[in-house]
C-alpha cells in the first residue's frame, strides 16, 4: 500500500530579510537565509537539492521486541525564500515516515522506522522513498532533478550480540533461515538437521547436510516441539491439541500423520513405537499421554 501525502508550504518575507514563513498545511523550509559557503540559486528558483546518504537502511534481530529508533534521511536544498510544495511516497506496510524543517538550510527531514508487528523472518526488506518538489500547489512545475529518490532497506536476520565474557568463534559457514525455528534435531541415518517452524508456514524441513539440499513437508497446524527417533528416520511433533508423526524418508508415500490429544503440547518425545505428550500449562499440575 503507498501513502502519498501532498504538503503545501507558502513563503512570507518580512523588511529586506528572507525570512520565511510557513503556512497551509505542515511545516519545513521554502526560505531562508543561504549558506555563505555554498553557491545561491537563480532568483524565484531552487537549486542544490539532494540527499544527504545514498540510502538508509536498519539491521534487526529475529528475536528483538523494542521498538527501533527511527533514521533521519535529510533532502537538503536552496530556495532562497523561494515558497515551495511538496509530495513524498513510500510503502506504508515497510515503514513509517515523518517530516520536520531542517535548521540548517530549507530542505527537509524525514523520520524513518520500520514496524515491527507483526515479526518479519529473516530477510531482506527494500523500498524507496521518493520526495517531488513543486513550484506550485497543483504540481505542474516540478523542480528540476524531481522525484528525489532514497533506496531503504530492513535487514532482518540472527544479529544478537555474543555474551559478555565469551569468546566468539567464526563460524565455517553460515546460512540466513528464511523462516524460524521451535525445534531442532540430527538425524544420523540421514545426516541431516530436522527443523520445525510456525513462520512464514507450519513446516517440517530435512536439512540434507552432504548436498546441502532441503526437503519440507506441511504440518496442519503451528508445532511446539519436536523429537526424532532414535532410528534417525521418523520423527514426533507436538501441537495444541495434537500430535505428528512423520516420516523423515524421501518419497514415503503417507510422510505425516496427526493424532488428536486432549491438551496442549508443550513438549513430545518418539520413544520407540511410543509417542509420549507432556503438557504445556506452567506453574499447574501437567499431564501427559502417549500413543502407540
């Protein structure tokens, strides 16, 4: 979804100063005195209007829950008390923008922070902010050089701090998850990590660790825990109200089948021919079930 927000800004000049004022809608620049140190523009236009960076972009971690800071992306400008209008665009669903006047010359500043609800997976997030200067309210005279264009971009990804005191070791490689993970397990048989995941979808997956390759398979609903077996070679999954067991071979014909329980899973274990189910309640006497 874009927002597209159209900002008036009028100019009012006071004795034989440049002093500007603004009125309508929003506030921000259209005049001003002109910095000694750099060129003024042709009287009644704008001139030097650019960006400050080259793009704005904000790194989160997976597991972050406060709120981040917003960036500051300026468009600075001469107008030499030159009234101007303005409209920005951006995507509503990435991020949040805001403007002030700048005080350092007539451009303006615009506040950027990315949602944080509901939580993205890892990943790269990318739009851009594009900002049109006018000459007129209707704007049919664009400055020259307009629309001014900011790529930003939201880096998404397992970006936690080592603990104080730790040393931290370089991994050998490493790979970004597009999704997350509530249960991990190696099977040997296999070679491979066995992962489960609520977000984007509910999944199981078999990281096949000799091609590199990954298998998934569909879970009906959100899993809260997982066990493999000792075989290597299946797996049990726990859910609010149900259990899984799966197949973890390749092509098998029936790979995952559920099993209701009275209760909310908090955890399972695959022991044998046997899935056991443990309660999810805290702080309260638990049961548990198996099936055979």
């Amino acid at each position: 979804m874009l927002v597209r927000a159209l900002q008036r800004l009028r100019a009012a000049f006071l004795g034989l100063g440049v002093l500007a004022m603004a009125a309508g809608c929003g506030g921000g620049g259209g005049g001003g005195d002109s910095s000694g140190s750099q060129p003024s523009p042709q009287p009644g236009r704008i001139g030097a209007v650019a960006w400050a960076q080259s793009a704005v972009r904000a790194d989160r971690d997976v597991f972050a829950t406060s709120m981040q800071p917003a960036l500051t992306a300026s468009l600075t400008m001469q107008s030499a008390g030159v009234a101007y209008w303005f409209q920005y665009n951006y995507d509503k669903s990435l991020a949040n923008v805001s403007y002030s006047p700048r005080t350092a010359d007539n451009g303006l500043d615009f506040n950027i922070s990315f949602s944080v609800f509901p939580a993205r997976a890892p990943g790269s997030y990318t739009d851009t902010l594009s900002v049109t200067v006018c000459y007129d309210e209707a704007c049919k005279s664009e400055v020259t050089g307009s629309p001014f264009k900011l790529p930003i971009r939201l880096e998404v990804g397992y970006l936690a701090s080592a603990e104080e005191g730790v040393e931290q070791l370089p991994p050998a490689q490493s790979t970004v998850l597009n999704h997350d993970v509530l249960g991990a397990s190696y099977s040997a048989a296999l070679d491979a990590v066995i992962t489960v995941s609520a977000r984007p979808e509910p999944q199981l997956r078999v990281h096949d660790l000799r091609s590199g390759q990954t298998r998934s398979l569909p879970l009906q609903t959100v899993p809260t825990s997982l066990s493999v077996g000792a075989d290597g070679l299946q797996a049990a999954i726990g859910h609010d109200g149900a259990v899984s067991l799966v197949d973890l071979r390749a092509g098998a014909a029936f790979p995952v089948r559920r099993f209701d329980v009275p209760m909310a899973v908090g955890s399972v274990l695959l022991a044998g021919t046997r899935i056991v189910a443990v309660g999810a309640q805290a702080f309260t006497q638990n049961s548990f079930y198996w099936v055979d």
